[in-house]
C-alpha cells in the first residue's frame, strides 16, 4: 500500500500528486484545504494575524472580520465560526483578554503575552497580511471565493441552530429561505 500512495496511486495529494503547480499550495500561494478547497490561513496564521490586528487597542469580534474584509476589497471575509472560537482559543492561551461590551458583545485586548507571542510570530502574521492585501487587487482566490464564504457562513448557522431545539416549523421556514435565494441568484 505504501508504494502505491508514493507513486500517486492513492487518494491523497501532496507533492508529485495532482496538476502541476499544485503541489502542498495552490495557486498564488495560497493553501490547499479540505476537498481542495483555498484555506486563507494556515496553522496559527490567523491567530497571529488577529493579534497583529489588535495591537492597535480592543476590538470586537466582528469589527476583525470587516477588517479582514476591508483588507481584501472585500473578496474575502472570515466567518464567525471562524473568528470566535479562534479568539476564545487566544482568551484560554493568555493572548488576548476580553471584557463584557454593549449587550453580549465582548471587547478583546492584546496581552502583554500576546505581544511577547506576536513579536516571534510577527513575519508571519505580516505575510498573511500582504496575502490578503493581494486579494484586493486580484492577485489571490477567485471572485467565486466571496460566494463560498458566505455558503460556509449558512453551512456554520444552519449547524448551530439545528443542533439546538430547531423543530418542523423552523426547519421549513428554513428551507423556504434558501429556496427563495436559490430562485434569485437563478433569476441573475
């Protein structure tokens, strides 16, 4: 077995495997993920990138991922199943703090850790940066890749909510608004 998946035989792809050009990064640099799918940001990028967003003072969850969005003209935008677990992950490693705000909101501070952290992390977070800059002016992902964020958005919600006590009625006052947008992008 070991000598077919060497040779290209089996599923996986990595390096000698797949197109050229494609080996453990996509096009423009950008990384492979699940199903061949763009990952924005690799291992601990974006947690690095996040405190490198947040030296400037506290910042809500939300306010990053416009961030995020305004830095890439808007063709990329993190999700909030995206953005909050990796800002709890932040909270529990002693990287950032976070505060009650306006209703559930919550504000998250840079620690003096986080900073220590950032500073032998920070070429890494500025090269996500300039990746995601580069977004901006079309040199990354597709102009598809707005679509697929916002489908990993509804994928992320639909998730939550049907997890929770969802019954019939919500399921097809669910079904009916993915319906109605199905028959609008139909009618572009």
């Amino acid at each position: 077995m070991r000598h077919a998946m060497d040779h290209g035989h089996g599923p996986h792809r990595g390096r000698r495997h797949g197109p050229p050009g494609w080996d453990d990064e996509g096009p423009g640099g950008f990384k492979r993920g699940p199903r061949g799918r763009r990952r924005m940001f690799d291992a601990g990028e974006l947690r690095h990138t996040l405190l490198l967003l947040m030296e400037g003072g506290e910042r809500h969850g939300y306010d990053l991922i416009r961030e995020i969005e305004g830095l890439t003209g808007g063709a990329y935008a993190p999700s909030p199943g995206t953005i909050y677990p990796t800002l709890t992950l932040l909270e529990e490693l002693g990287h950032v703090e976070a505060r009650a705000s306006e209703g559930s909101r919550r504000l998250f501070a840079i620690t003096p850790d986080g900073t220590a952290h950032l500073s032998a992390h920070r070429a890494e977070a500025e090269a996500a940066l300039e990746r995601l800059r580069a977004l901006a002016v079309g040199e990354g992902p597709s102009a598809a890749d707005p679509v697929w964020r916002a489908m990993q958005n509804l994928k992320t919600v639909l998730g939550q909510r049907m997890a929770g006590q969802a019954d019939k009625a919500f399921g097809f006052a669910v079904a009916d608004i993915i319906d109605e947008a199905a028959r609008k992008i139909e009618r572009l």
